[in-house]
C-alpha cells in the first residue's frame, strides 16, 4: 500500500472515532412509578360518554365502577376517573376518610388501614356484576333518586339486592350524591348493614 493510501486509511479511522465519541452515552432505564395501594397500573380505557340525564349519569357510573373493581376509597388512578362523576359534597366528606387511611397507611404500616377495602358504592363487598335501573324519584329539579337491582354472580351462584342512589346536578353534569344501603341483600355478606355512604364517611369528621 502506498504512503498516501495509509494516510487516507488513517483519516476515515479517526472520523469514526470521533463520530463514536460525540455520540450521547444511553441513559439507564428510568425507574418504575410507585404504584399507590388500591391503584392498577395497567392502562384502562375510557368509560362510556355520559348523557344529560340523571338516568344516563348512574348508568355510566356503574359501568365504570363495575369495570374498575375498586377496592376501598378509590385512589390515584381510579380517583381520577371517579372524580368527575361525584358530587362535590361527597367528594369533600372522603376527603378526611382518605387521609386518615393514609396516616393509618403511614404510621402503623402492618396493620391494615381503614377505607381500604370493599365496595363502598354497593352493599356488598365484593363489588357488582350487573346492574338494572329501578323505581325512579325526582325530588327537586337538581336532585333525582333511584333504586338499582344489583347481581354478583359467582360459581356458586347470583346474589341479588337493591340499593338506592342519590343524584345531584352541579355545573350542568348529573353527579352521584350518595348511596342508601339496601336492607334485602338474599344472601348475607354485605359491606355495609345499614345507612348511607356519607353517614359511613362521617364518621371521620
């Protein structure tokens, strides 16, 4: 090879060099989000659009709800998706069950924190597989109530009971206001024997 054959070798050798040193290190993976309790990570998609009745707002809710399955006072995720769909006097009564769960959560770490567990949107704890519109009541022009069949089904067998819910109209939007625990659960498991959500929540007041 000739002396000028060498020389250009040697360029096109350092170019490259310098090509690979100007190139920006790969930076490390970032670490995964801490997933807060009670919260899925995995992505989940949007609920059915909500109508302008008070009908259509409960539909939409437990639908949601029912395809959420959460557990407890809805956190992170979940509450935002629940956010939306509740009542500002409801939203301000979990505020305070929320943080005493979560100095529960922070302080005795081994013992399980209250407002964690539970359908607390049903009577019954494990949640609702399907759901049918019952008697309605409209008791002021921004306040309606309605009484809703509920089924869980499982391997050994359907339960059934009924709940009453409490819809509210704020800023033009069809809101839940609170949930009446029925009393003809068919099957004895239950979350909650008697009484509403809010008297459930206020007792952190």
């Amino acid at each position: 090879m000739r002396p000028t054959d060498d020389m250009a070798v040697a360029a096109q050798d350092a170019v490259s060099i310098q090509a690979t040193e100007r190139k920006p290190p790969i930076p490390p993976p970032p670490p995964a989000p801490v997933v807060e309790p009670g919260v899925r990570a995995e992505a989940i998609a949007e609920p059915p659009p909500v109508g302008d009745s008070a009908a259509d707002a409960v539909q939409a809710f437990y639908r949601m709800h029912r395809e959420l399955k959460a557990s407890g006072l809805p956190v992170g995720e979940d509450l935002a998706r629940y956010q939306p769909m509740l009542s500002s006097r409801l939203l301000a009564l979990m505020a305070p069950a929320a943080r005493e769960r979560d100095r529960m959560i922070a302080e005795a770490p081994g013992m399980k924190p209250p407002y964690i567990e539970g359908d607390f949107f049903t009577s019954r704890d494990d949640g609702v597989t399907a759901f049918k519109l019952g008697k309605h009541i409209v008791r002021a022009a921004d306040l309606e109530s309605f009484e809703i069949e509920f089924s869980y089904a499982e391997p050994a067998g359907t339960s059934r009971w009924t709940d009453r819910v409490q819809m509210r109209r704020e800023d033009g939007r069809w809101k839940l206001d609170d949930v009446e625990y029925g009393d003809d659960r068919d099957d004895g498991r239950d979350f909650a024997v008697r009484g509403r959500l809010s008297d459930t929540l206020k007792q952190t007041e």
